[in-house]
C-alpha cells in the first residue's frame, strides 16, 4: 500500500512553483535599503543627518530588480492549482470531503466489526 493510501497520511502536495521561493517573496529587506537611500538622501537637507546615495527621481531605475521579482512572483502565483477558486468553492469542497471522510470512517467502523467477529 503505497505511503499517501496509509491511514493517518496526507495526499501529496502539488509541487510549488520554482518562482515562489522565500528569495523571490522576501522582499521587505530590500524594499527596505532601497527606501533608506532614498530616506538619507531627503535628510541632506539636515548637515547633521548622514546622506544617502539615491536621488529620489532615480528610484523608478533602481528600483527596476525588485519590480521584475514581484512580477515573478505575480505569474508563479497563477500558476498554483486552484488559485482561480473563490473562498465559497473550496468551502463547498472542505464540506464534501468531510462528508467524504465521515462515510469513510463509517465503513471502518464496520470493517472492524466484521474483522472483530462481530
């Protein structure tokens, strides 16, 4: 009996597309020092403050990796089996399978009495 049949088991996953690895979500450090540069070059109005190295009018250049990542990230997420369903869809499929399971434990329940010699 193969390993996802044995009770007590999950079914298999679908595999996660490459796209979705944690480098790929992980954006907030980045997103983070890009907004910092810009943050310390706004502060070079204040002699005390440390200047950045980030003109704001070059953020859309700069900012051009972390654009191609979320759009990476956008397309591998349409890729996910079912991620086209509404909340209410897969409501109605949690229902059906719990009714799924429940008939199922009804025929152990009885398998056992049968192998119990009831």
């Amino acid at each position: 009996m193969p390993a996802a049949n044995l009770p007590g088991t999950a079914a298999p996953r679908p595999p996660v597309p490459a796209a979705l690895s944690p480098q790929n979500l992980d954006i907030v450090p980045a997103l983070y020092i890009l907004l910092s540069r810009v943050a310390l070059h706004n502060a070079a109005n204040n002699p005390t403050a440390p200047v950045g190295d980030l003109d704001p009018q070059a953020l859309p250049t700069v900012a051009t990796d972390l654009k191609l990542r979320l759009q990476k990230a956008r397309a591998a997420v349409t890729e996910i089996a079912d991620v086209g369903r509404t909340v209410e869809e897969q409501q109605v499929e949690i229902e059906r399978l719990r009714q799924e399971v429940g008939r199922k434990e009804e025929v152990l329940k009885a398998l056992r009495g049968v192998g119990a010699g009831d």
